[in-house]
C-alpha cells in the first residue's frame, strides 16, 4: 500500500490544529484589543466628564444639595455634546435614586437592583475612580461625586449603546478571519508540498517522526509570525484612529473649559492653575503626550509637557482656536499623541499573543505525536479495507 492516505492523514491532522491555533490566537488578540478600547474610552469619558462632576462637587461644597441642584441638565447636556454617541446621562444618588436626566429632574425611578449590586464595590476615597459595567445590552460608566468630606455622595451616570463598541471590534474581527484564511491556506499549500516532497516515511514505512513533527511546527511558527505582524500593524491603524477620536473628546471638553473662564473677563496671561489643571488630566490619560495653550504669535504659555518631552518627536497632534480675551488676544489649545504609549501597547498585545502562540505550539507538539503513534493502527485498517476491497472484486471476477 502507498503511503498517500497516510500523508493526507498527517496533512489534515497538522493543518486542522494549525487553523485551531490560528484561530485562537486571533480571538485572544481581539478580546485584549476590546480591553484596550474600552478602556481608553473610558479615560476619554472621565475627562470629558471632569468639568461637570469639578462644578458640582465645587457646588457641594459651598452647601448645594445634590437633589436640589438648579440647572443640572444643561451640565448633562455639555456632556451629551463633547459625547453625542452617548444615549443617557444620569446624576445617580449613593443609594441608586435616579436624580436627573438631560430633560432635567427625575421623580420616582432608580436603578435596577442587579446594577446597583455590581457598582456597590466603588471606591468612596479614589477620586476620580470610573466604574464599567454592562447591563442590557448598554455600557454604563459610573463616575463619583464626592462631597466636601471626599465621600461618595452619588454618580454621574453614561449610557452608551454595547452595539457601538462592538460595531468597532467587529470590523476588526472581520479583518483577523480574513487573514486566517489567508494565513492558513497558504499554510495549506506549503505544509503539503513539503510533506509529499520530503521523505516522511522510512522504506519499511515508518514515519519519521522527528522530521513530520518538525515541519508541521516550522509551519505553525512561520504562519504564526505572519499573522501577528498582519494582526500588529492593524490594531496599530485601529487604536490610532481610536486614539484621535478620544484626542478630540478630550480637546473639546477641555477647552470650553478653558473658554469659560475667559469668557468672564480673564486674559490669557492672567489664567492661574492652567498647567496643574492640565497635568490632572494627563495622569489618567497615558496615550496623551502634551497639552500646550499658545497665543497668536505661536508662543507657549502654558504646556504639561517636561522639557525632555518638548525636544524628542511627538505623535499625531491636534488642536482648536481659543476665544479672544479681553486684551484682544486670541490662542490655541493643542493636543499631541504621546508615540512610546501606543508602541508599548502593540507591544505588550504581541507578547500576550505569543505567550498563547507557545501554549498551542506545545499543544501541536503533543497531538501530532499522538497521531503519529496512531498511524500503525490507521494503517492497519487502511490495508483491511483495502485487502476486503480486492478481495470482493476478485469473487465478482470468478463469477
């Protein structure tokens, strides 16, 4: 008997756990990218939530209370505005009463018991803590309002639709199965040129073990490496589009921050804190690398960045004209990318992806050398059947 059957076996065996691994990997890759996003959305939110939850706790502490709170849904609605994929806006009090919405004060409706269960764990002493949940089918960001005390009095509550993030991932999820199939049939192709172009079989029929096992790996290996350069470079395209969109979000909030005070009467040259101001939101956003104010002469007057940050090259950049102050001076917010941050994230997607790699690689390790040992076994029957099959066409023939 021939040894093709057999080599198809050994074809099907190694390409089947290659495509498994493939697959796997890839699903790994796109749940961390997932985190990731979700994640900077997050950060991105908190921020452009800051100017509203600073007003109320400012509020609060001079004696304001928080269900008697006048002209609560036109800060809601600022939000709604540097946010417009959010659905709802909740001012949430500690024991889950619904307060306001965007349309103003609500009477007689809270959150449901099981969402309130799982936001019961937020930190009452972090400031500045956002908490993510899911609950029907809505991420639900939960950031605290603290009292003059640094107690937890209530929420600032974001509805934002799952749909929305998932529409996201799964454009690039779509685009991973692309490349697996791509990746694994030309895996395919190669694995069974080699395996019938080189000897895998001694000539008493025994399989060489070391040598099949050592092709299907190398085969694994480099489709392996193919796909995460493929998997890199998109969620490197895809987090850079995400991470301009949180740049934007970020620089829309903070200058009408910014805007507001000028509004009242302050020049540029007399706004004090700026740079504190600033450097509190570059602590909860890694992916920010420097925030600069100019004026109209592209003078920086005030900026976050240290002097190390201001001469190494900077990412993508954004920015916005400012109001014109009361001396007639105008200027400019700017935002820029901070580049290593982005890197160190592919990076680390990378490593995780290949500590994965590794678990499979043992994985195809293991079942091909048990395949291996079941091919005398496959063997036999093969020539059972095919001793059966001569046998009954030789009876046909005698009769």
């Amino acid at each position: 008997m021939g040894d093709g059957k057999l080599r198809l076996v050994l074809v099907t065996a190694a390409i089947g756990l290659i495509l498994i691994a493939l697959v796997a990997v890839g699903s790994f890759n796109v749940m961390l990218f997932k985190k990731s996003y979700e994640d900077s959305i997050s950060r991105s939110y908190q921020v452009a939530v800051f100017p509203t939850k600073r007003n109320i706790e400012y509020a609060l502490r001079y004696g304001k209370s928080l269900t008697r709170f006048y002209g609560m849904e036109k800060l809601l609605q600022k939000i709604k505005t540097d946010i417009p994929e959010v659905e709802e806006i909740y001012v949430v009090q500690a024991d889950s009463q619904i307060l306001y919405d965007l349309s103003g004060a609500v009477e007689g409706k809270s959150l449901p018991l099981e969402l309130t269960r799982r936001i019961s764990n937020i930190s009452a002493s972090t400031d500045g803590n956002v908490v993510v949940d899911i609950f029907n089918a809505k991420y639900h960001y939960f950031i605290p309002i603290k009292d003059k005390d640094n107690n937890s009095v209530g929420y600032i509550n974001l509805l934002l639709p799952q749909s929305i993030i998932n529409s996201y991932v799964e454009e690039n999820i779509w685009k991973v199965l692309q490349a697996t199939v791509v990746v694994g049939i030309t895996s395919l192709n190669f694995l069974v040129f080699l395996l019938f172009a080189i000897p895998i079989f001694t000539s008493e029929g025994i399989v060489r073990k070391n040598r099949l096992i050592s092709l299907v790996v190398a085969i694994f290996l480099l489709a392996n490496c193919c796909y995460t350069v493929f998997s890199a470079g998109l969620f490197d395209r895809s987090y850079g589009t995400l991470t301009e969109k949180n740049m934007g979000i970020l620089l829309q909030s903070t200058g009408d921050d910014i805007n507001s005070v000028l509004a009242k009467g302050v020049s540029y040259r007399e706004l004090t804190g700026v740079e504190d101001h600033l450097s509190k939101i570059m602590v909860g956003l890694p992916e920010i690398g420097n925030i600069v104010i100019t004026d109209n002469a592209e003078q920086q007057l005030y900026y976050t960045a240290t002097t190390d940050n201001l001469t190494r090259e900077t990412g993508i950049s954004i920015n916005r004209d400012m109001l014109t102050d009361n001396t007639g001076a105008t200027g400019k917010i700017s935002i820029s990318l901070e580049p290593t941050y982005l890197h160190s994230m592919i990076k680390n997607i990378i490593l995780r992806s290949m500590s994965i790699s590794v678990i499979f690689l043992l994985l195809i390790f293991i079942v091909m050398y048990k395949v291996v040992d079941f091919i005398p076994l496959i063997k036999a029957k093969l020539l059972t059947k095919e001793n059966y099959s001569r046998k009954s066409q030789f009876t046909s023939e005698v009769k």
